[in-house]
C-alpha cells in the first residue's frame, strides 16, 4: 500500500512537471502581451496569407504596380480564406471574388457591371450565408455604389451621385447580423461619411455619420469587435492637417470621436482592425519631410495608446492594410511587386516610437520678413524633378525657371519643395514648413497627379487640400500661383476612369484660382497643345509617359515664366514726403480731376488744406507685362503698428503719386502699395514708407 503511495506521488510530481513545462513553453510561444492581449505563433497564418497574395498577383495580372490598392482578406466562419481585388483589362476594371483552399484557388467569381469600372471592393459574412460584396462603380459619368449578396444573387445601388464623388465603400455584420454599408461622399465643399443599414430585408434611408466638425472626412474603414460593436475609422482634416479618428455605435448614435493618432501629420489611409484582446486597432500612413511611416495604435478605455511606426517599405506602395486573421491580426504591405505580411509582434519589434517633432503652428509672416526674389516650387515627384521614374532634380523645371529669372531678373532664387509620390493631403502639411522654414514670397503650387490614381481619395477632397494650401500661403503673407497638372499617356493615364478624374481635379484647380483671387498657369492646356509640327505632347514626356522629358521641363520652366512676368509685384521705390506751410502740394496735384483722388481723402475742397503727405512710387521692373496692370492700393498704419493695423487709404491708376491731406502733419505714419491686375489679383504689399 505505501509502495502504491509513492508511484502515485511520483506520478503525480512528473505531471506537475510536465504541465509546467508546457506552460512555459506556451508562455515562450506567445510571447509578451501586446498592451495587455496575448499574442498567438501567427507563423502558419503569414505563410497562408503571403501565398494567397502571390495567386491574386499571378492572377490578376493587369493589376497595374504603381498606387494599386491591396486585395481584401477574410476568413469566413469556416476558417477558409476568401479574396477580392481589382482586375484591370483595356478600359475597364471588374471585381473578383476568390475563395482558397490548401493553396490553390478554389473557386473564383466576377462581380460587378457590364460596363465601366468596378473599383474599391469590400466583403463580409452574414452568420448563416455567402459573402456579401460591396463596391463603386463608375460608367455614364456617374458614380454609383453596389452591394451583392452571392448567395441569392440580390444586387442592391445604395448611392449614385455625379463622377469622383463616391469613394472607400466599406460593409459589415453586427452581432444581430444586419449589413452595415459605409462610404465616403465629396458633398459641396467637404467630404461627409454616409452609412445605410439592412434589416428585415430593407436597407435604411442614407444617414450621415455625426461630427464635432464640418472638416472632410475621408478614407473610412469600419469592423466589428468581437462583442458585435460596430466601429468606423476616418482620416480627418482638423483645420492644420489630418488625423486619425475612431467612434463607434452606441446602439441609438455615434460616439463622439476619439483622436487615434497624434497631430504631426498627414495622417491618412486607415485600417481598422482588433488587438488580441478584442481593443479596437488602427493601422495608418504618417508623412514627413523624411518620408512615410506605417503606424499603429490602439483604442482601449476611451483613450488610444502609445503609437508605433515604422518605415513604409521601399518601392511603389499601397496603403497598409490589417487582416483580421485566427492567429491575431497581420500587416499587409506592398513594397514594389511583393506584399509583405508581418505579425504585430514582428511590427512591434521592427518599429519604434513616432520621434516627429511637432511642425511650428501656422502663423502671420509679415511680408517684410519675406525674400522678395525667393520662390519655391511645391509639388510631388513632377516638382522635384524625375525622368522615367528617376529622381533627376538637376534636370527638372525648378533649375531652369532658375536660370530664367536670373537672366530676367537679375539674382532670384527658386527652391526645390517637390516630394515624389506626395498626395495633397501631405503637401497641405509640408506647406507650414516650408513657408517658415524657405521665407518665400512666391510660391509656385503644382499637385494632385498621385491623387489621381488613388480612387479611395476623392477629387473634391484633393481640391480642398489644394485650396487649403493656398489659403495658408496667404495667411501668411506669400503670393501663391497654382497650376494644373500635367496630362499623362501611361497605363494610368489612357484609361478613361482616370482621364476623368485628372479633368476633374484641373477643373477644381482652375476654380480655386477664380474663388481665391490666385493667378493659375493652365500647365495641362499648355502640354496638350504643344504644336503637333514639334513633336505634340508626347515629345514633352519623358519613356515613362508620366514624368516629363528634358525637352518638357524646359517647357514647363517657360511656361511658368509666361504667368509669373504677370504677377502683381510690389511697386518700388515707395517715398513719402510731408508737405507743410513752408511747401505746399504742387499745383498739379489740385489742376487734375482724377476721381479715384477726390473719392477717397485725397483732395479737400479747402485750399487751406493744402498740406499733408505725398506718396511717389514706381512700377516694379520685374512686371514685364505693363498693359496687366489695372492700379494700386495704398494702406496706412500708425508707425510701429501691427501689420493687420494697415487701412485701405485709396486706389490710384495714373499717374504714380498719392496726396493725403488733411490729416496731422506732425504724425507719423507707414504707407505701404499693392499692385492690382486686370483680372483684380492683388500683389503682396511694398516695403513700408514712414512719414
């Protein structure tokens, strides 16, 4: 009986030992808890996950490289993977539906019209059925989403509305098992997200998801943890960049918003996904001057945690996206022709704390702290300067505007502020910088050829990205030009979807020079009539058919020389003399009946008002264009008086000289002119004369 007492104790002690020994290998196997959640060995679901993304790329062979949004990834409540994706043929595009079973694909179905382009796919499960699809169609110049539930072949047009005005749809199951469909819709000046509901076999009347601000609203992603809450994630503008915002469905409203992301910016392109404790997680695209970071935070409590980045993989890319795998969510990224997939644990250990320093506030620079000879081209990789996909800046426009103003102008300075592959949503960051950083009068604005590309980004949301940025350069005191973007003859730019939204955006460019009283260089008109006897536009093109040519940055530097000898200059040699009892105004001065003079203070009819202040002034020699020139506005300002002090005295055509009587001779004031064009374009102010 004792002997029988000991092997029990024996067997029970080498159970014990094993038991611990599996516990710490599971232990070691999972690793630390990401922010709390306990990770699972996600190994075998990368590799089945990196083997799907290489079929679709086999398969979906007109899948063009460059900005290409990367396939949905979902596994249904079997556990088996299923895919959608873009395939492009001549002039159209369809959506396709795949499901994948022991690496191979299973079964594969089409969806979408007979006609146009079927774009932006999305997925999801109901509990007791087939994948329902969701997508954006665009064909008749309209832009329409659809929604298609494969198991009864139901097909439902939640929206139709005019070109690029649709955009990033997005569906959903909630625990009760209704269908949730988001998207984004460009609505007057700013972009809203519109959401519909299918329950008891109807889909709900259009609602739009309540803010805190009228800013746009762009690039939502929305899921369903794993308590059946319905969540939306968004990009949006907060007046200085963008951020990354999360609500969720309280069941009778949304949340207000939470902010996910910090300020540095642009933040954009999100992806919703759960951590492994079921926290809402957010995957996003940072920009800087150093270039793209891929980012990632959580939401737990109401208050998002720490951020982790890391460096977006060399090569064309795409958005990041999370997958919301059995083995805890993955990273998908495009590096180029590859899509890589990493684990959170494999994110966490390659990346880092985000260590942006804060960009300084936008603020008033007076226009005398501004260089009267400095100009900077801002812009994407056309700025910069890259030939057949090269960074070449030496030989784009920037060096030879350079050249030209100087052999015009005398000693001028062009800056280089173009960035490759920039959508608007970054130039409106990297604007701050480079007004405070280049103190440039001038600044030459040409952008939104990547936006383009992007159907997740919609044409009016790049619009206001570009008006923003004008609107900040004259906020703070610079003279902005805007042009058009370029015409391209690439894949991208022969199909008609893209035509379409490259015209559209132009349009919006042109409009944005007539609302903010900007001068425009129509860049795209000057490329697309470029005399077919010298070789047409695509002489102008570089073998890229994207970038232009030697011969097409030339053009371009000419081009913008054409509208800046039109800029409204600032007059020179601004004086001021007091004129008192001892000298009196000169007689020619009371002999002219120039009504502009006697409207405003110019002119009593008192002759013993005959004292007071004479302005002189001349037209600026960099205005080649003389006949453009509509007048001058004179301002004053009690000396040392702020800059905003400045008051509206008079507009003065012929000739250049202003009397201001009676006023106190014994004063002092600052005067300070602004040329006006014929078109009514105001210049920046003159240097300042004191009296």
């Amino acid at each position: 009986m004792m002997n029988r007492r000991i092997e029990m104790k024996k067997t029970l002690a080498r159970a014990l030992f094993i038991l611990s020994v599996i516990c710490l290998l599971l232990r070691w196997a999972w690793g630390p808890a990401w922010a709390g959640g306990a990770a699972q060995d996600s190994s075998g679901s990368i590799a089945e996950v990196e083997r799907v993304y290489s079929l679709i790329s086999r398969e979906a062979a007109h899948v063009p490289r460059e900005g290409g949004p990367l396939p949905v990834i979902e596994r249904d409540r079997q556990g088996k993977i299923w895919a959608a994706w873009e395939k492009w043929g001549t002039g159209r595009s369809r959506v396709e539906l795949a499901s994948f079973e022991s690496g191979r694909i299973q079964s594969v179905r089409t969806v979408g019209l007979s006609d146009g382009y079927d774009l932006s796919p999305d997925f999801a499960f109901p509990p007791d059925g087939a994948p329902w699809v969701i997508w954006v169609n665009v064909s008749g110049g309209e832009t329409r989403v659809f929604v298609l539930d494969t198991s009864s072949d139901s097909t439902w047009c939640l929206a139709a509305e005019s070109s690029a005005s649709l955009a990033g749809p997005k569906i959903l199951f909630d625990a009760a098992g209704s269908a949730w469909a988001f998207w984004n819709l460009a609505s007057g000046q700013s972009d809203e997200i519109v959401y519909r509901v299918f329950q008891h076999g109807a889909w709900s009347g259009p609602a739009v998801v309540t803010r805190e601000t009228k800013w746009p609203a762009v690039s939502p992603d929305a899921g369903v943890d794993g308590r059946g809450t319905v969540w939306l994630t968004w990009s949006g503008y907060d007046g200085r960049d963008y951020r990354i915002y999360l609500s969720h469905w309280t069941g009778t409203g949304w949340a207000p918003e939470t902010p996910v992301s910090g300020n540095p910016g642009p933040n954009i392109f999100p992806s919703l996904g759960f951590d492994y404790d079921g926290s809402p997680l957010v995957a996003w695209t940072r920009s800087s001057d150093r270039g793209r970071l891929v980012c990632l935070s959580a939401l737990r409590n109401g208050t998002s945690g720490p951020e982790t980045c890391l460096d977006q993989p060399p090569g064309r890319t795409s958005p990041a996206r999370l997958i919301q795998d059995a083995g805890g969510p993955l990273l998908g990224l495009r590096s180029g022709d590859r899509i890589l997939v990493k684990s959170l644990p494999q994110v966490l250990a390659a990346g880092r704390p985000d260590a942006l320093s804060s960009p300084v506030p936008p603020r008033l620079l007076d226009n005398p702290q501004l260089g009267e000879n400095k100009y900077a081209g801002v812009g994407d990789s056309i700025s910069f300067g890259y030939v057949d996909f090269n960074p070449y800046p030496e030989r784009g426009y920037i060096p030879r505007l350079n050249d030209i103003l100087n052999a015009q102008y005398g000693s001028q300075r062009v800056i280089n502020e173009g960035f490759g592959g920039e959508v608007t949503a970054e130039g409106l960051l990297r604007i701050d910088r480079v007004l405070i950083a280049d103190l440039p009068r001038y600044l030459l604005i040409m952008e939104g050829t990547n936006d383009v590309i992007f159907t997740g980004i919609t044409i009016p949301s790049a619009a206001f990205n570009l008006k923003e940025m004008v609107r900040k350069c004259l906020a703070a005191g610079a003279f902005p030009a805007i042009a058009t973007i370029v015409p391209r003859l690439d894949w991208w730019g022969v199909q008609p979807l893209y035509q379409e939204r490259l015209l559209s955006l132009n349009a919006g460019i042109r409009k944005i020079a007539a609302d903010m009283s900007v001068p425009l260089v129509d860049m795209y008109t000057a490329f697309n009539t470029y005399p077919t006897t010298s070789g047409g536009v695509l002489s102008l093109l570089s073998k890229d058919l994207k970038h232009p040519s030697d011969k097409g940055y030339q053009f371009m530097a000419e081009t913008w020389f054409t509208g800046i000898r039109k800029f409204p200059f600032p007059p020179v040699n601004v004086s001021v003399a007091a004129l008192g009892p001892e000298k009196k105004a000169p007689a020619r001065i009371w002999a002219r009946p120039d009504a502009a003079q006697r409207t405003s203070r110019g002119i009593p009819p008192d002759p013993r008002q005959r004292y007071g202040n004479l302005l002189t002034w001349a037209l600026s020699p960099k205005i080649l264009d003389t006949g453009g020139v509509l007048g001058y506005r004179i301002y004053r300002k009690p000396a040392r008086g702020a800059a905003a002090s400045f008051q509206l005295l008079a507009f003065v055509q012929q000739p250049l000289e202003y009397f201001e009587s009676g006023i106190a001779v014994i004063g002092r004031y600052d005067y300070a002119l602004s040329t006006v064009r014929q078109d009514g374009i105001e210049g920046p102010l003159s240097e300042t004369a004191d009296r």
